[in-house]
C-alpha cells in the first residue's frame, strides 16, 4: 500500500447520464497519464470527453473545470486566467520545445495525458498513472498502473539502492546506518543497476517516476525480489522528520503549484528550513549536520519513515518481509 492516501489530489468524475455509469480519476500533481495499449479505448476516451460539449451524454463533476485540447488549442487555454485541467495527447505535450514546454510547466493548469502507447514520457507521480480499459458496458474502467512492489518493511541486511548521487541526499543519511547502501547516482540510471537480479529495496523519487516507469517496471517483474521504498520523496521523508516538526508553518501552498510532488517537497523543505543553520536543506548538497547528528527516532519517527526505523530496530515479523 502506497503512502499516497494523505497526499494532495482533486477528483474528476464522469458520470454516464443514460445508466449512471460513473470512472473517477485523482489528480496527485501538475502530470497525470492514462496509459495503455492501442485498441483499449484511450482514443476512444479523449474523442467521448471532446465530444461531450456536443451530446451532453455524460456529467462531469471536477473542482477545476475539464478542457479537451488539441496541440493548436493549447497554448490558448494556456492563456486562461483560472485554472484549468487541460486533457490533452501526451505526445502534444511532450514534445514542444523550449519556451512552450517552460510555459507548459509553469502553468497553473493540471494536465491529463492521454498516451497513445504504453511508455511513460512526462514527469509523473507514480500515483498518477493510470491503465484504462473497455469494459462489458461498453464504458471505460481506469486502475493504477503497476506499483513497482512499493513497500515500507525491509530487513537491515538488505541490499539497499538509491537514486542519490554517493554522499548526497539518501545515500548519505541512510549510508550512516545501512551496510550495503549503493548509488544509481540518478533515475534514469537505476534500471541498469537492477540488471543484477538480487533482492533489494530502492529508494527513488516515486513523486517524479514517469519518465523512468517503463524500464524499471520491467526489472521488478522480471525479478521480484527488488522492491521499491514507499516515499514521494527524500524531501517528504525529511520534511515529516520529528526534528523538524517546530520549524513547519501552517500555509505550505498547494502541491498543484509545483510541477512535480518532489519538487513541492523540496521547495516546501527548503524555505522552512532556511535559517535554521543546523536543518537548513539545499537539493543536491551535502546535508546539515543536524540530520546527521540526530538520534534515529528524531529523524525516521513518521508515517514516511517508519519502515527505516523498523529496519533499524530490527522489529520487523519475518512473515512480513518482502522475502517471504
């Protein structure tokens, strides 16, 4: 069970008028992608919600208003004042250049992609991927993609693979408790480091996995005994680090206002922590000696971290591990 429950998200429902058939999609970040093989219905999908303006077949119910878009009409609902969820092909998203795709991702807008294969091209949370599909009504079904074998309970002896860069960020922290702690010293670089098919737990941004997803899903199924650690972020586990908790504030934004959910932890992370000279946290630097000098529990006692604290306490039921 992912960790995402408590996170940020708003809701779109469609609602079939002639028999109440209904599909709910939850928006976790500024990126959500609806995936899946051709002939499945994605097309299918995006022509009925553009179509809907015409036939008034199907209610929608969403906090923010729904706009079909094509890759001619984009940069004009970019303009828009209030904002918008822009539904829209991936490909028409990801493939503008240069000053488009920095207003893309500067927008105020939330975006839903709609793939038309099966690979993953934007930065999306790995909540927010999506698989649709027909089903016997002839109505649409939506679940999550693969999960990646997220997980909060491991051993202390196992393997452990990071993201971070040696001596940065979670391989530096994690690296002072943990034996056999190795960098992919970056995202796209973990696939090739699980080539190796021994168990292990990775630690990776999962609130910023889109472009990664496809290859790394391919590792776990091929070997699942490699699991991935249950976290949007190394900045949410520290940001819900007991040792911070004096330094929150009330206002932290939206999550919305961020292009990534690891990027809104880490913007949020690093302003609160600003004139704390022991705390302060800068992305891509050596950590503040205040993290390193905190007592586990001071550091790990949180929903986000409590499966490092188990692993360290070795509190963990056998039955429970992921090697059972």
């Amino acid at each position: 069970m992912q960790s995402h429950e408590k996170l940020e998200y708003t809701d779109i429902i469609f609602l079939r008028k002639a028999d109440q058939k209904s599909l709910v999609i939850r928006l976790y970040s500024h990126y959500t992608c609806i995936l899946g093989d051709s002939g499945i219905g994605k097309s299918c999908f995006f022509d009925t919600i553009a179509e809907n303006a015409v036939t008034q077949e199907i209610e929608i119910r969403s906090q923010y208003p729904l706009v079909p878009t094509t890759a001619a009409t984009l940069e004009t609902v970019l303009e828009v004042e209030d904002r918008r969820i822009i539904m829209i092909d991936e490909a028409n998203v990801f493939s503008q250049q240069g000053q488009m795709m920095h207003k893309i991702n500067r927008s105020k807008h939330l975006f839903l992609c709609i793939g038309r294969s099966s690979n993953c091209n934007g930065d999306y949370p790995l909540q927010g991927i999506y698989e649709l599909f027909f089903d016997e009504n002839d109505w649409f079904r939506i679940q999550h993609v693969f999960d990646l074998n997220v997980t909060n309970v491991f051993q202390k002896n196992m393997a452990i693979l990071t993201e971070a860069a040696e001596n940065r960020s979670e391989h530096e922290l994690l690296g002072k408790y943990f034996q056999n702690v190795q960098s992919a010293r970056g995202r796209n670089n973990i696939q090739s480091k699980l080539l190796n098919k021994t168990e292990r737990i990775v630690f990776a941004d999962l609130g910023n996995i889109g472009r990664a997803y496809q290859l790394l899903k391919k590792r776990v199924m091929d070997h699942p005994a490699i699991y991935f650690y249950d976290y949007q972020s190394f900045e949410q586990l520290l940001y819900h680090a007991p040792v911070l908790e004096k330094l929150h504030t009330i206002q932290n934004g939206s999550v919305f206002d961020a292009v990534t959910v690891e990027a809104f932890y880490e913007s949020i992370l690093e302003k609160e922590t600003a004139n704390s000279e022991e705390l302060a946290y800068k992305h891509g630097k050596p950590l503040a000696t205040g993290y390193l000098t905190a007592l586990p529990e001071k550091l790990f006692q949180s929903e986000i971290g409590s499966g490092i604290l188990k692993a360290l306490q070795c509190d963990i039921d056998p039955k429970n591990t992921p090697s059972s």
